[in-house]
C-alpha cells in the first residue's frame, strides 16, 4: 500500500496552472504521467486504477477522475477524520472526568459515614469501661460503709427476694434493650453505607454505560429540587415549602434506592440461572465420569459417588431456597411466551387480513368478470335466439316437408321390423300387450318386401290404432337399444381375476386354472340407466357356471373372488339353481333358479328405473321359467359371470 501513495507534484515547483496536474509516477504500461484515477469501478486493483492520456483514449466508458478533485476527496476525508477523533476524545475525556468525579464522592461519603460508625463504636466502647468500673467499685465497698438510709433500704430488698428478683431482671432488661437500640442503629449506618454504596457503584456503571431515561429523569428531578431550595430562600414563605422539598427529596431517594436494588434484582436472577446451568453441568460430569469405563480405580468411583451424593443435597437445598426465584423464572418464561404467542397471533390475523382482503377483492373482481361473461352470453342468446326465431319462421314451410319425409321413412323402417317384434317372444322383449296373435311359421329369410297378406293386414291394423301404434314404436325403440348394447358388450380385461383368459375378441372368457374357487370377470360396458336391457351368454364347457350383474368397485375389493356371498357385490344364480343377492341374505343360497349345464343359453333381463334382475333360459322351452330379484341400484352396475374350470359367451344377438 506505501507504494500506491498519491503524491503531488512538490509545491516548491513553480505552479503552472496551464499545465493538467499529475502524479510523480508514470504509467507502467504506456510510460506517461498520471493525470486522472478511476474511483468509481468495483472490484478493481489500486495499480490499474491510474490512467495516463493513453489509457483514458482506450477506455471511453470508464469515468475518470482528475487529481485535483481526488486530492480535494483526500482532504475532505482526512479533516472528517480529524473531526470525529477529535469529538470523540473529547467525549471519552468528559466522561473519564465525571467517573473521576463520583469516584472521589464516593470515597468521601463512604470514609464520612465509616468515621461515624467508628464514633458510635468508641463512645458505647468508652461507656461501657465506666459501667464496669462503676461495677467493680460497688463490688469494694462493704455494708458497713453505707448509710443508715441505704442501709435500711438494701437490708428490706434482700428480705423482698421476689423484688429482688424484679429489680435485677429489670436492669439486665434495660441493659439488652440498650444494646439492641445500639445495633439497632449500627446495623441502620451500615445498611444506609450499603445502599450509598450500591448507588454510587451503580451510577459508576451508568457513566461508562448510556444513562436510562429514568435515571436522567431522577437527574432532573434532583436538579429542579436545588434550584427550588435556591429560590424558596429568598421566598418569605419558604417555611411553607420545607415540607414539600422534603417530600420530592424522599421520593428522589428511593427511586435512586429502587432502580439500584432493581438492578440487584436483574443481577440476581441472572446469577442464579447461570448457577442452576452450573449444577445441572456438574451433576451431569459426574454422571458421565461415573459411567466412563476407563476408570479402574474403584475408590476414585466411590468418591464421586459421594461427590454426587453431595451436589444432590446442595441442589435440593438450594432448590428450597430458590423456590421464589424459580417461580419467578418460570412466570417470566411464559410471559415471553406469551409475548410471542401474542404477537405470532398478531401476525397471523394480518396475514388473515390481508388474505381475505385479498380474496374479498379477487372474489369481487372474478364476480365482475363472470358477470361481463354473463352479459355477454346473455345477449349472445337474444341474439341466438332472434336468429333461430327467424330461421324457424323463414324455413317452416321446408321444416314440414322434411318433417313428412322423415315420418314416410320412420313408417318404412317401422315396417321391415314389425314381422320380428311379431314373432319374439313377449317374455323376452318385454312387450306388454292386451293382444294375441297366431304363430305364423316364416322363415329368417324371407324377404320383408313380400309380407303375406294376413301379416300386411295386421301391419294395417297397428297403423290404423294409435295405441298399437305406439306399443310397436316403443317395443322397436327397445329392440334397437338392447341389440345396440349387445354388439358393444364384451368381457373386460381389466376388471377380472387373473386366472380369466379372454379370447375371440373379449367375447369369450374362461378358468383355465382350476384352484377351487370360482373366478369372476365383468364386462367393460355399463348397463343403461334407462329402460328394459337384454343380454345372453351361453355355457360352452365346463359344469360350474354362476352368470349375473355386480358393482365392480366392491368386486375389485375382493379381488374378482367368492364374490357370491351376500355384501359381496352380486346378484347371480348358479348352474345348480342357487340365487345370491348382494342385500338379501335371507336369499343367499336358496334353491330358486333353475339349473343350466353345456350349451344353455341364460338370457338376462335388467331395468335400472324399476330395479329389478330376470333370468330365463332360452334353448330348453320345456324347463324354462323366470328368476326375479330386487336389485340395489344405488352404484353403477355391469354384467359379469363366474367361472370354475369352465368357460362362457358372450352371444352378440338375443336369440329369438
């Protein structure tokens, strides 16, 4: 650093001012003098701040500094220096001034107050050897010596042995009371010594410390009360002010007696929680040196043993003594605790605030926003709606001849399917009609342009009553949804046991692992919440078959196994005619289906709306009857089968 010292050009150099000043030293890399300094970049080492002309022409965007200015910069900073020094020491000397100060006030209110206890001393010293010369010279002088009036009246106290005995309790009485007035006064110097001392030491300790507010005002109140002796002397009232001086006086004194016993206070409890960490310290030591392994000697563990023994006691003792202290801690503890409960609470309910301020205003400004959109939406449909009320009127004319055509083809349609819905079975499409016909033999193949005239007739029939009419429609409406629903029926491969292997497109499903339970396995597709659905499976082989419906979150539950059992998720009849309900246990095994082996087709009925499960069997007319269940239709329902070394169909049309 003495090398990157600025140094002018020396002053007893003739100045020319129109020369630019520069620095004795040149610059290192371009061999010119040093006529500016870059004060101002960071991070930058003193040698490459200094630039000649050279430097400045190939750094434009550095800003430079001339030596003028920079010299001036030195001289501001070293005078500022020089100030605050200065103050600075004259502040450490006035306050060494006044230590200087209460430290001799010190020593001479303490000698004073020594010199008078040492008086009081010598002078009962003094009168207590003439109490004992008095004694003894009474002890030398004989009765004979005394006088007939002493004499007559010391012979009646020894004849009067109780007033004797009074008469010496009471000098022995006036004798203790005498003394105890004397230490009772001693003891009353000695504490105002202690107090003086404590108060000057602590006022030592404010002088090298900062003085508190009250202490300066405790200064005030002092200062105000000498200025008020000063001008209540020349006051011909002052006698009327003597009271109200002395009253300020004492209270001046023990706020100086309080705030030093406070200190003493606040030095107290310090004190005593570091002797507390010093115990529990110790006490911890001892312990480890008493678990330490390395120690053979067993009389150095016998003596920490008893070294133990005796903290402990001088721990108890010290905690019974300290029970005040203790409980003051503790108050104080949680009145910290508080402090920061209070303002952790504090800060929350800002944070509270501020969040549904904040909520308050986005929620207003989210509601403004959804009701510009409303607005807006709202006269996006006026003006939908004064266009398609447009639209309606302009193509009426064109919406019924559309309409009369779309009827023509709906009547056509309705034609090519009434001869299937003739002959279905009323069972199983789930017609309901009052009317009867006569089984007409026709086979699938004949062409449906070439009704027979006893079919065309009664075709006539249903067109002609609007009631038949109907019924036809809406049998139709059902035989296209259930024969739609069959063609996307297929078994799942997710929803399943693992031991089920589908093939043939998820049409088929088989047990090829014979463990001894039965696996079950639901088909992908949800049955409809509306109307009459129909599906079939047929049994290809095997001879343990169980084909029903169930809810698949509580089948997937118990891991597509025994799920026949009542809560288990099924309704399903079994090839040996058993029925299982998934909420009545009263049906749980009963014998009420009947029985299906190979080759059997189960054709199964559902509606959700009137809740309710029917099983027919199709292939054995003879044998055929109706299973009906109440259902629970309070979750999504799927048909699905279980499988015991056997393997069923899924049959994409209902059989007629």
């Amino acid at each position: 650093m003495e090398n990157n010292v600025i140094e002018l050009i020396p002053q007893f150099i003739t100045k020319n001012d129109s020369k630019t000043p520069s620095l004795s030293r040149v610059c290192s890399n371009h061999k010119k003098e040093i006529i500016m300094i870059d004060m101002d970049s960071q991070e930058k080492n003193i040698e490459d701040r200094f630039a000649c002309v050279d430097c400045i022409s190939e750094n434009p965007n550095t800003k430079y500094q001339t030596i003028e200015n920079v010299n001036k910069q030195w001289k501001e900073y070293n005078t500022e220096t020089e100030r605050i020094l200065k103050e600075y020491k004259n502040e450490s000397k006035e306050k060494k001034s006044e230590l200087f100060n209460q430290i001799a006030l010190m020593r001479k209110n303490y000698n004073k107050k020594l010199n008078e206890i040492s008086d009081k001393l010598i002078s009962e010293q003094f009168l207590s050897i003439d109490k004992i010369q008095q004694s003894n010279q009474i002890k030398k002088i004989s009765i004979q010596a005394l006088g007939e009036e002493q004499l007559l009246k010391d012979l009646k106290q020894l004849i009067d042995k109780e007033k004797e005995k009074v008469s010496q309790s009471q000098i022995i009485s006036n004798q203790i009371n005498k003394d105890s007035i004397f230490k009772k006064e001693i003891q009353n110097h000695l504490e105002s010594l202690q107090q003086y001392d404590q108060q000057d030491i602590q006022t030592s300790l404010d002088i090298l410390k900062d003085i508190s507010i009250e202490k300066s005002l405790i200064i005030q109140l002092t200062e105000m009360i000498q200025e008020i002796q000063k001008c209540g002397q020349k006051d011909e009232n002052y006698k009327n002010q003597i009271n109200f001086i002395k009253e300020i006086q004492e209270l001046i004194d023990y706020a100086k007696k309080y705030q030093c016993q406070l200190n003493l206070f606040d030095q107290t409890i310090t004190v005593y929680q570091q002797h507390v960490q010093r115990i529990e310290k110790n006490l911890q030591n001892i312990q480890l040196k008493q678990q330490d392994q390395t120690i053979k000697s067993e009389q150095l563990k016998s003596q920490y043993s008893k070294l133990q023994n005796i903290l402990n006691e001088y721990a108890n003792t010290f905690d019974n003594h300290s029970i005040e202290l203790k409980k003051y801690c503790s108050i104080k503890q949680l009145e910290n605790d508080l402090i920061k409960l209070k303002e952790s609470n504090k800060n929350l309910e800002t944070e509270k605030n501020n969040l549904v301020n904040s909520m308050q205003e986005s929620f207003k400004q989210k509601f403004n926003e959804i009701n510009d959109k409303l607005e807006q939406k709202e006269q996006e449909y006026n003006n939908m709606k004064e266009q398609h009320e447009q639209r309606i009127q302009d193509n009426k004319k064109q919406f019924e001849q559309d309409k009369t055509i779309l009827m023509k083809k709906f009547e056509d349609e309705c034609n090519k399917y009434i001869l299937i819905l003739l002959y279905r079975k009323q069972s199983q499409i789930g017609i309901q009609s009052k009317f009867k016909f006569k089984k007409i033999r026709i086979t699938r193949s004949i062409n449906q342009t070439r009704l027979n005239q006893q079919t065309q007739v009664r075709i006539r029939k249903i067109k002609q009553n609007p009631i038949r009419k109907s019924i036809f429609i809406i049998n139709l409406l059902y035989y296209f949804q259930i024969q739609l629903y069959n063609k996307s029926l297929s078994f799942s491969n997710t929803y399943k046991h693992t031991n089920c292997q589908l093939s043939e497109g998820g049409k088929v499903v088989a047990d090829t692992n014979n463990n001894g339970n039965s696996q079950y396995c639901l088909c992908e597709q949800a049955i409809p919440k509306t109307g009459k659905i129909q599906f079939a499976f047929q049994m290809i082989s095997g001879s343990n078959f169980m084909v029903g419906i169930g809810f698949r979150d509580i089948m997937q539950k118990n891991n597509y196994q025994s799920c026949y059992s009542t809560g288990y998720g099924t309704y399903l009849i079994s090839y040996h005619g058993y029925t299982y309900s998934h909420h009545n246990k009263d049906l749980y095994g009963k014998q009420l289906s009947f029985q299906f082996t190979n080759n059997d087709i189960i054709i199964i009925e559902v509606c959700i709306e009137h809740k309710y499960i029917k099983w027919s069997r199709q292939n054995n007319p003879q044998l055929t009857y109706i299973v009906q269940l109440d259902i629970d239709t309070s979750q999504e329902l799927y048909p699905c089968v279980g499988v015991l070394n056997s393997k069923i169909k899924l049959l994409d049309n209902i059989p007629v």
